[in-house]
C-alpha cells in the first residue's frame, strides 16, 4: 500500500506541476487502481483462509473478515 501511496503523491505533484497531460493522470489512476484491487483480493483470500482455519471466530467478525 505504501507503493501506491507513494505512487499517488507523484500523480498529484504531476499535476500541480503541470508535468502530466489528463491522459497521463488517468492512464496512472488506473494503473493503481488496478494494483490496488489486486491488494484487496489478496487480503480477501488470506482472510477466508483465517475463517476457514479458525472455527471460534464470532459469525460477525467472520463476516467482517470475508467481505
């Protein structure tokens, strides 16, 4: 996450410098878009991976961990 933080702060200094064409910035916000949910569906496996381990997980924080 740290990445596309980081990532994001150089699309926004692009664009208050006047550095990247609209194309550019979305071209980029896409790019970490992408990664982004890429990072998410990782968790998401990992988490059902924790639920499916461990049965004395309250049901609602199973559902948390699963969304």
């Amino acid at each position: 996450m740290s990445v596309i933080r980081e990532n994001l702060g150089e699309i926004g200094r692009g664009i208050e410098t006047g550095e990247m064409e609209k194309e550019e910035v979305l071209a980029a916000l896409q790019v970490q878009i992408s990664h982004a949910e890429k990072i998410l569906a990782t968790l998401r496996e990992l988490n059902q991976g924790v639920v499916d381990e461990q049965k004395d997980i309250p049901e609602s924080y199973r559902d948390l961990l699963t969304r």
